[in-house]
C-alpha cells in the first residue's frame, strides 16, 4: 500500500502565516511597550515571521 501525502502549502502561504503571526506578535508587544511602538514593533515581528518560516520550511525538509 502507498501512504497518501498531503500537498505541501505553497511558499507564499508559508511565509503570508509567518508574516501575519509576527505582526500580531510584535503589535501586541508594541501595544504594550509603550508610546508609538506599535508599527514598528508590528513591522519588526513580521520580518522576524517571514524569516523563522524560511528556517522551519528549511528544516521541515
């Protein structure tokens, strides 16, 4: 018998999760840091995002 894999998740979804986890990561932590840190703060987790789902699609390989 052949075991059935599910496709893999395109790139771009990948990296659109990653993305969207870092910047509500970041936002929370900017809402909280202090005065105006939100969107960089946001914009700082959602590069961080889209650099962790590289590394885990990487190893997941």
């Amino acid at each position: 018998m052949s075991e059935h894999h599910p496709p893999e998740p395109s790139s771009t979804y990948t990296y659109a999760v990653g993305a969207g986890l870092g910047i509500l990561v970041g936002g929370a932590v900017g809402l909280f840091a202090g005065d105006d840190l939100f969107l960089p703060a946001a914009l700082l987790g959602a590069g961080i995002g889209i650099v962790v789902a590289f590394l885990v699609k990487a190893f997941l390989r």
